[in-house]
C-alpha cells in the first residue's frame, strides 16, 4: 500500500483508549473531555452527553480552518487569492503578483469574507528543482484541511500530480482553472463550447491516473462575481463548516461506538456464563422480549429514556417520533421463549435424532445465540440514536 505523502510538524497524537487520537495541542477533544464522553455513555446520561457536544460546538465554531492553494508557478495563484478575498492587488495587504515568481515561502492570508480561515499562498511547484515527492513534504499539505489546485494554460502532470496525491492522503480539494478571460479572447470556440472543451481535458487527465472527479470551476481572477466564482464560494462556505463539524463527528462516534462496543462485550460474557437473571433481574432469561426491555434500559433507549431525551432536544413531539422511528429494532414478543422460537423456526426436526443431554446444550447454544442477537440489535440502534443526537445538537442555534 503506497503510504501517504507529508508528515505535519504540529501533530503528534498521543494514542488514548487505543482508538482515539488526539492531537498534541488540541484543547477540544482532549482526555478529559473523552472521559467524560464515555462515563455519559456508559451511565446513559443524556443530559450531560448534550452538554458536552455543545460545549464542543461552541470551541469548535471558532476554529481555524487552513486551505492551501497550489499549482505550478505563472497560475496565478496570488492574483486568485486576492480575487476570492475580493480585494484589489494593490491593496496593503493584498498577496503579492508580477510577471516574475513572487511567493517563495507559504503565507496566510484572512478575509472578511470567510472568518476563522487562513487561505495559504504557496509558492507554486516550479519554484525549485525539487521532485514533486520533496515539494509535498516540504509544504506539509497534512497541515491543511482543504486544497484548492490552481491551472491555466494547461492541465500539467504536476498537477495530476497533486491532485493524486490529495487522493491519497484523504484530503478535500477543488480544482480552479483560472485566466478563463484570456482563454475566451483568444479562443475560436464559443464560450459553452471552450468550458466543456477545458473541463473535458481536466477529467481526461485525471482519470487516466484513476483520480476521482474533484469539484472544477473555471474562474477569471478579473471577475470576481462572473463564471465560475459564485459556486466555487458557496462550496467553500459549506466545506468550512463541514470540515469542522465531520472531525468532532468522526472522533465523537469513535469514543460512542467503543463505549458500546465494550458494554456489548461485558453482557455477552453475562450472557455466557448463564447470569442474567442475576446480574441483570431478568426473571426469565428465556423471554427474548423482557431481554430486550432490559437491555433498551441499560442502554438508555427505553421508552421513558426517549422521552425524557426528546425534552432535554427540546423537540417533545417530533424528535421522540424521529428517535423511536430510528430505534427499528426487532420486536420479541413477551411470551415468547426462545425454546418457543426455535420450535416454531423448524429447529424441533434437528431435535428429534438426539438424546436429551446434547439436546439440552443445543439448547442453551441457541439461547445464548439469540439473546446477544438482541442485544446486538439494541445496542446498533443505541448508535443511530447517538448519531442522531450528536448531528441535531451540532445544528442546533
């Protein structure tokens, strides 16, 4: 498997439960704040998991997010970031331009227009001699949440390059073909004719590399309101926001997940050794659906547990519907055993041909394999629950 390209400088994870990573300098998930996800988890406390989760939104509305923008030197990578910033480049702080190569080292630049986010000029893949494996690592592009691929003239293996590369490393990115002005002065072809002609080219490039088709906006740095501009800016908007919100989400069901995952593991060995009418005050093991009312319990997805987190959403009706519509789990009959229901699915056949001894373990394998069926079935829908939970309170005002 090729690995991936560039090591950042500023993150260092420091593993935690073995699955969680979080990053050295992270002052939103950090061990603290797992710990007190997983007790919430763990203790089916829904108002302390809602709390955190907007305490998390809050820290994380007001971080940075960083785009790099790349491409080969001449592209006009500067004159794009100005443009997108809508400011003039001879405004005091406006990226620099010229004829000649003007960015030699990788410089933030802010915009009004996208708060909290840093659009990096880098200088462009010509800059130096170095290989494209060199210029990947020395720009650090793990550093960077979103990459922006800039050409004109010519859709170049440099840029296939990068575009691979971002493949490869996971990383969002667009490609922008800028100086679309200059193409249509010079051009014969109509206007529709020359943008399906310089798309066609770009996707033929990289799909011959097996790259997958990235967003691609022709743009003239020239009209910052014309062509390809107005969409571009409102994908930007929207990746900003998701790139913030899908990391908290990621981590967050990572942390969920587990915690479940190893509530799961603690009732199977329960169920195992024969103890959940002791463990658990389950009066008839052999009932499937008192099982599952007692597991819904201790996952804290019961009926009275979804109405008490439909107020806490502050969606009394519509979220406890949504929420028990989510909650699609499997229904058990009260009085039916699963003696009952391995009789009734044909397995009394299988039966018959042994003596009562073997007869009586196939027994107790069948009921231990049909009550972690429903706990199993429990505990999946306690995580579309969480899912839930977790993507209303992010969007919450």
């Amino acid at each position: 498997m090729e690995e991936a390209v560039g090591s950042p400088k500023d993150k260092q994870p420091t593993c935690f439960s073995d699955f969680v990573f979080i990053g050295k300098d992270s002052n939103i998930l950090t061990v603290e704040v797992i710990n007190k996800i997983e007790k919430a988890v763990k203790g089916k406390d829904w108002v302390e998991l809602v709390s955190i989760v907007k305490d998390i939104k809050k820290k994380i509305s007001i971080t940075t997010v960083k785009i790099a923008v790349t491409g080969d030197s001449g592209n006009g990578l500067s004159s794009f970031i100005n443009t997108l910033r809508l400011i003039g480049h001879e405004e005091e702080d406006s990226a620099p331009i010229g004829v000649v190569r003007t960015t030699q080292e990788p410089a933030p630049y802010f915009s009004s227009e996208f708060p909290n986010v840093e659009l990096w000029d880098l200088p462009g893949t010509g800059v130096t001699s170095q290989s494209m494996e060199n210029y990947l690592h020395e720009m650090g592009f793990d550093n960077y949440d979103l990459i922006i691929i800039i050409a004109s003239e010519q859709f170049s293996s440099n840029h296939v390059k990068l575009a691979k590369a971002m493949q490869r490393m996971r990383r969002r990115f667009y490609v922008v073909w800028t100086k679309l002005d200059r193409d249509l002065s010079s051009s014969p072809l109509s206007e529709p004719q020359l943008l399906q002609s310089i798309q066609k080219n770009i996707w033929e490039s990289l799909q011959k590399e097996g790259v997958k088709e990235p967003p691609i906006f022709l743009v003239s740095s020239m009209e910052p309101l014309a062509y390809g501009f107005p969409e571009l800016r409102k994908m930007l908007q929207d990746d900003i926001s998701n790139s913030r919100n899908d990391s908290l989400l990621e981590t967050f069901f990572l942390i969920c997940e587990k915690t479940i995952n190893d509530k799961v593991e603690s009732i199977k060995m329960c169920i195992e050794a024969d103890n959940l009418r002791n463990d658990f005050e389950i009066s008839d093991p052999d009932n499937l659906g008192e099982c599952q009312k007692v597991f819904q319990e201790k996952f804290g997805v019961d009926d009275k547990s979804l109405h008490q987190l439909a107020l806490i959403m502050g969606q009394p009706e519509a979220y406890y519907i949504d929420a028990k519509q989510s909650q699609v789990i499997r229904m058990y009959p009260h009085g039916d055993s699963t003696l009952s229901w391995l009789y009734h699915s044909g397995a009394q056949v299988f039966f018959k041909n042994f003596d009562s001894v073997y007869c009586c373990f196939n027994h107790n394998h069948h009921r231990h394999k049909q009550q972690k069926c429903v706990l199993e079935d429990v505990a999946e829908e306690t995580k579309k629950i969480l899912r839930k939970i977790v993507k209303d309170t992010i969007i919450l005002p």
